[in-house]
C-alpha cells in the first residue's frame, strides 16, 4: 500500500532505530565492564617446573603465598589467591609444574592443574627464558586445545639471567611479556597486559551485570540488526515491529518489564505499517 511505502521511505523510523541500536551498544559495554567488577578474571599461571610460576603468584599478590625452592615439583596442588590489579578483581592460581611423573601426589595435582586451564578467562604460560624453549611448542605439548590468543599469553621468566630486557610484544599472533618475577622487572608492564586484555576501563555509572544480563543485551543487539536489515533492505515493517518487539522482551529480562505494546506504541504511533 501506499501508506506503507511512505512510512518506510521515512527516515524518521531508522533514525530512531540507529539511535536504540548506539544506545545498547553503550550499556553493553559498560555491562561487560560491571561483570569484570563484580565476577572478576579468572587468571591461571601454568607451565614446566621451575619455571618461576609462583614466583610470579608472590609477586603480583604483593605476599610470599606460594612456596619458592629450586626442587622441581614442589607445588603440587593448585592455589588460589584473589588480588586486585589496577582496579580490576582477579582469581589468580598457581599450579602444578606440567610434566610426566610417576608421583602419586604430582600426578593428582598436573589433573587438577589441567582442570583450571580449562577454566581460566586467562591463561599465563609461564617459561624459563634461561632454557631456550619455544613457548608455543610447550603450550602445543600440555594443552593445545587452548592456543588461543584471547586466552593465552606467553610469559618469558628469568630475563636476569640471560640478561635479556624486560620487555612487552608479539610472539607468533600470542601476546609475548619478558619478565623477571624474582626481580620484580617487568612485571607492572603483565599487569597493564592483563588489564588491557581483560579490556577492563570502568567509568563511575559501569552497570553491575550478571551473565544473564549480557547474555539478555545480545540478544538486543541481535534483535535491533535484525529489524535495522528488514527495514534498509526488505522493507518489511510488520517484521521490524516483530523484530522490535523481541529486542524488549530480551530487554524485559533484565528489568522486568515486557511493555512491548508501549515500546511499538510510540515508535509507530504515527505511521501505518500496512496489514
């Protein structure tokens, strides 16, 4: 009908709907920034033994929480410590040494090791610069189904010892961190590494979410392009008004309120979308 192609010819509707989809956009990041708040990062360090693994737990808990000695296998449980990085909250776990024993104990504790990785929002590699290991085949060996760049950074220990500098780059697409954790060189530079990872920048107003919030804002989105695609490209206004109509009902999880009929109400009030 006629009234139906003016209205969709209209650009008062996809103003509006950009305008909704921008402002959704905002709140979800700010909600991916109140979860990191309120649930924190999960960072777990892992490698071979001796490779400065709690050494590094000690130094960025500020504490001696980790026993230190040079006997290979000497944590064999894994240990949590919760701190606080630069604003940001972080489960941080120390565990076992990865390598093949017939230790009873060890072995039980590499099992639990292994359990956390799988778990980690962040996995630190860490390996002794000393031994001139390639970190990414040690990675491929202990867990290679985890050789992802967003969950995976590579931490080279012991640079005092090879005298190399304490330095911050890219190794093969993983983010590469010299340090000396006994030392204390180059370990602010992991610190602003993690946060800027974890993409943790919190403004005053951060929305406190749950999972289930960010879960209920992507669906937004989702909602939002969908009816921004059914009125650009199809010229569908009864799928936009459906469309938009699921966009507050994912909204309505959130806040409680399914007031779909007044969300459409105002939008098309003045326009007919056709039958």
């Amino acid at each position: 009908p006629e009234e139906e192609i003016d209205f969709l010819a209209d650009g008062k509707i996809l103003t509006l709907l950009e305008e909704v989809q921008r402002s959704v956009a905002a709140v979800q990041t700010s909600a991916r920034q109140g979860q990191l708040l309120r649930e924190g990062l999960q960072v777990v360090i892992a490698g071979k033994p001796n490779a400065g693994k709690s050494s590094l737990l000690n130094t960025l808990a500020g504490n001696e929480r980790a026993i230190v000695t040079d006997i290979a296998g000497t944590t064999r449980d894994v240990l949590h410590e919760k701190i606080t990085l630069n604003g940001l909250p972080i489960t941080l776990t120390d565990t076992a040494g990865l390598r093949e024993t017939g230790d009873v104990v060890e072995k039980e504790g590499i099992r639990r090791a292994i359990k956390e990785i799988e778990q980690a929002d962040l996995l630190l590699l860490v390996y002794d610069l000393s031994q001139g290991e390639d970190p990414l085949q040690l990675a491929q060996n202990y867990f290679a189904e985890h050789l992802e760049p967003r969950r995976l950074m590579l931490i080279a220990n012991k640079c005092d010892l090879t005298g190399a500098v304490a330095a911050i780059g890219d190794y093969q697409g993983f983010r590469h961190i010299t340090v000396s954790a006994k030392q204390e060189t180059g370990v602010q530079s992991l610190i602003e590494a993690i946060t800027a990872h974890a993409g943790f920048q919190p403004e005053e107003d951060t929305f406190i979410a749950r999972t289930r919030h960010l879960d209920a804002m992507k669906r937004t989105q989702h909602y939002l392009a969908e009816a921004h695609e059914q009125l650009v490209v199809f010229h569908a206004g009864e799928l936009v008004a459906e469309s938009l109509r699921l966009a507050q009902n994912a909204l309505g999880e959130i806040t409680g309120d399914f007031s779909a009929d007044d969300l459409l109400g105002k939008i098309f009030g003045s326009f007919c979308i056709g039958k």
